[in-house]
C-alpha cells in the first residue's frame, strides 16, 4: 500500500471511532435525560429506622406505591422528593405482591408514563431508579425475562412475571424499573424473591392501587393445611388426574379440621377445580370464595370423597424490615 493508502486507511479508521464515540455518547445522554425524567415520579420513602426506601408517584393528588417489605412502622412516614419531605398516610398493604399505598397531604412529583409490557422483551435496556436519599440513583442492566401471569410464594397474583439483573442497591426496593425511553414498566422489589431482582408490572400496580386505596387490603383464601404434590393412581370414573395436594398437615382450629380434612387426605379439587400444584391451591382461594362454603373433593383410603369447607381468610403474615 502506497503513503496515500495508508494516510486514507488511518483516516477511516480514526472517522470510525470518533462515529462509535459519538454513538456511545448520545446514549448515554439519552439514558441519562431518561434517569431525569424518571427521576421526577421516583420519591423517597422514610419509614423505617435504617436507609429510606423508594416509592413511585401514582397519582396527581398524592397516591405514592411502595414496597411493604420495606416499611419498619406504620405510624410517622414521611415522602420526599429532594432535601424536605411531607408527612404521609398509609391506606393499605399487600405482602403477597408486596406493595404499600400512601397518601401525602399535597402533590408531589408526576405520575410516569407506562411502557407497553407488550413490547418489552428479554434483552432490552433495562434501568432501576430509585431515590433513598435526596437525588435520584441508578443502575443499569437488561431485561431477563418477560412472562405471563404468576403468583408470588406469599400467593400474590400479579400480571406478568417480570426479572431484570439491575442490581438491588440498599433503598431501591419501591423505586421504578423503566425502559430507554423512561417509561414505568414496573416497581421494583426484592421483597418478592431472596435474589432476583424482580418487579411488580405496571399493570399489576393499575389494579390492585385502586383496591388498597379505598380498601386497605386484599383479601385471600385460608383452609390451614400443608400439602405437597402427590402422584395419583388411576381413579375410576373419573377424568384422568394425574397428581393431587397430600395434605401433611392441618392446623388446630383452622377451616380444614373444621371441614373434616385429616392428615393422609389427597386434595383432588375446589368446586370442580382439579388441584394438582400449591398455585392451583392458592388459585382456587381467590376473596370470591372467603365465608363461603366450597365443595373439597378428597381421595381418603383409596375412595373418593366430598368434603364441605368454610373458607377463612388468611390473615396478613408480619413483616420483617428489608432492602
């Protein structure tokens, strides 16, 4: 290659990397103008005795959503958006999908804009923004997987099963997870799983806000038992089944001794409801069925039998303070 060859060679090379410098560059501006704006609907909660936690603008007149896991006491919990905060009410908690509504006295912040959970897939840019002291933090990874609806181990049922692997700094449990655009795709919570970054969809948080809020709670199913799955032999005169719950235990005075339901039960269905795994069980325990009277059928010695239960209602378990 002659000098004018090499001249034009180091030329495009060096043309090159400033159009990827430049490239990488306006991205990250764009990222960070989407932290800014996010920033804005992302407060801090104050509501335990260690590291405030987030919450999430989610509404003009001052619904805050934030984790319960998250919140240590009741009573004196303050939001803030930068240096002050304002004092605010707590209306109603959910530890199955781990969410908490507040109430502040006045507005703070602007409601995001969600992203369509449609369009978001396994590889896209993910960012956790979160706000446990004055100004908005970050981190940034990538969507892991978007999936269909799921119930989480305390058997909250939510919308989409949504993981990122943004990292879950102390405080960013309540803050928002949004995409390259800014838009909200969920809350973000390590309360739902020791481990994985999860969050709570954008979806989930539309349907249940509204019942906390006016209600206070969501009310669940309760029988006291313990089951495991259970293979099940071929039973006449009946659609094939192949597994059942075997229930390992019953509570003293709970529904299911109430009910009849002995140890060595297999639990076959709820009101013609196959059960064959726990969230089938936790499923068929929805609110429509507290304090009413289901048909349980049960395989006892070899023979299928019905059972008639008076569903109870779970009462909500304690909560530990966390991240």
């Amino acid at each position: 290659m002659d000098a004018a060859g090499v001249a034009g060679a180091v030329g495009s090379t060096v043309e090159d990397r400033s159009r990827t410098m430049n490239a990488i560059e306006q991205l990250s501006e764009a990222l960070a103008a989407s932290v800014r704006l996010a920033g804005e609907s992302v407060v801090r909660v104050e509501g335990r005795r260690r590291l405030p936690s987030s919450g999430i603008v989610w509404s003009d007149d001052g619904l805050i959503v934030t984790a319960c896991h998250t919140l240590g006491r009741r009573a004196d919990l303050r939001v803030g958006l930068g240096g002050d905060s304002t004092p605010a009410r707590l209306l109603g908690t959910d530890p199955g999908t781990d969410l908490a509504v507040l109430r502040l006295d006045r507005p703070l912040g602007r409601k995001p804009s969600p992203a369509n959970i449609e369009e978001v897939r396994p590889g896209h840019l993910a960012i956790a923004v979160a706000r446990p002291g004055e100004g908005p933090q970050a981190t940034l990874g990538i969507v892991s997987a978007v999936e269909g609806a799921w119930r989480s181990p305390l058997g909250g049922h939510l919308d989409h099963f949504v993981q990122s692997d943004v990292v879950m700094y102390p405080g960013f449990s309540g803050g928002a997870l949004i995409d390259a655009w800014g838009r909200l795709i969920g809350m973000n919570s390590s309360g739902l799983a020791r481990g994985v970054s999860l969050t709570v969809p954008a979806a989930s948080l539309t349907r249940l806000v509204p019942i906390l809020a006016e209600h206070g709670r969501l009310r669940r199913g309760y029988l006291g038992v313990g089951v495991q799955p259970a293979r099940l032999p071929r039973l006449e005169g009946r659609a094939p089944q192949t597994a059942g719950l075997l229930v390992a235990s019953v509570e003293s005075g709970s529904p299911a001794e109430r009910g009849g339901l002995l140890l060595g039960d297999v639990l076959l269905s709820i009101e013609g409801r196959a059960l064959a795994t726990m969230e089938d069980l936790l499923a068929a325990l929805s609110a429509d069925v507290v304090g009413k009277t289901v048909a349980l059928e049960v395989l006892r010695g070899g023979r299928v039998s019905t059972l008639h239960v008076e569903v109870g209602e779970r009462a909500a378990p304690s909560e530990d303070e966390d991240e």
